[in-house]
C-alpha cells in the first residue's frame, strides 16, 4: 500500500464522520448562530451530493474547489472521486466549521483556508495554481450582504479554467441571477430528494 492510499484511506475514516450526530449538533448550532451565511437548517442528502458531482470529468481535474463546505457533506464524495496527485482547496469563513474539518480530515490533498471567496484568486495564486477545473458552492447568494454575491460570482468566473464549471445547489431559484450574468452557459436540475428540494446548476465557462 503506498503513502497516496494510507493518506485516501485516512481520510475516508475521517470524512465519514460528517454524518455524525456532532457534525448534525455544529450544523444546527451554526445555521441558528448565522442563518445568512448557512443555507439550510440540514446538510444536503447523499442523492443531492451524488447528482451535483455527476457531470464533473474528475480525470482531467487537478484543482477543485469548494465555497462553504461548512461539517464536510460533501468532502469525502469529493475525495473519493478525485485523483491522488489533485488538490481540493475548501474556503470557509467560519472558524467552527474550519476547527471540525482540521480535526475530521487528514488528507494531503485537502487544503483549507478560513477566508472569504471573493478572495478565490489571490487564494489560488498563493498556492501556487493560476485556476480552478471547478468550483463548488452551497453558499446562500440571495442572504449574503449586498454586493457579496456578485462579487463572489465574478472572482470564480475569472478563477475557473476554460471548460470547467461552476457548480451550485441551492433552494431559492432568485440565485441564479448571481452568476448567470459572469458565466451564461447553464445546465440546470432539480433533486426532490432533498430538504428541502435543492435547486442545482452547472455554469460552464466558454
């Protein structure tokens, strides 16, 4: 067994406690805490979790990138699925959430930064990488202070790579609005396996 297997394998063990009634009891606390900044007062199902990631061509991704992955819903489906030389860069601005993945994730390719995503850029320009294949978000657009969203949207755009995507579940329809204006290329999808039913879109960029 070499040290990328140990390292895949650690963290499957690890990232399985995303589910766990602690990671549900964080969940809860900070969706009351900060209900702009959580977007529902569950994390997403694991049917959710598989169709957002369905589309994403994984052998041709070296840098991904999450926005507010809050206890690591979706962590361990990101690792299982990525290739052992790629780097996932997760961006949370809450010191809770960024305390319980440190603790639950022990992964050489799993990068953290407690920041901001409008900061995407200057984020992956310090890590050496000059874009994203793809970036994921969860985020709530439409309750993020004014201004927040959009700026948000235009940074990933300019982030993302030629031919990847922006991909974002969320549960109002009006978030849409945020990044179709930066990235117009979009594929859309509804899970009603989901509490409550997640919208789903791919913004490609051309």
């Amino acid at each position: 067994m070499n040290s990328s297997t140990r390292s895949i394998g650690r963290s499957k063990r690890r990232a399985a406690k995303a589910s766990s009634p602690t990671s549900r009891g964080l969940f809860l606390r900070n969706f009351i805490k900060h209900p702009a900044m959580v977007a529902s007062i569950v994390p997403s199902s694991a049917r959710t979790i598989r169709r957002v990631l369905e589309p994403i061509d994984w052998a041709n991704t070296d840098v991904f990138v999450e926005y507010g992955p809050g206890v690591g819903t979706f962590c361990q489906a990101v690792l299982d699925r990525l290739k052992p030389d790629a780097t996932y860069i997760a961006i949370d601005p809450n010191p809770d959430f960024i305390q319980h993945l440190r603790q639950m994730i022990h992964d050489s390719r799993f990068v953290l930064v407690q920041g901001s995503a409008e900061d995407v850029n200057e984020i992956l320009k310090e890590r050496g990488f000059d874009h994203a294949d793809y970036v994921l978000s969860g985020l709530p657009f439409s309750t993020l202070p004014p201004g927040v969203g959009d700026s948000i949207a235009r940074a990933t755009a300019k982030a993302l790579r030629v031919g990847g995507a922006f991909v974002v579940y969320q549960f109002n329809p009006k978030v849409r609005n945020f990044f179709e204006p930066h990235i117009p290329k979009i594929d859309s999808a509804i899970e009603w396996w989901n509490v409550p039913p997640a919208m789903i879109w791919w913004a490609w960029k051309e």
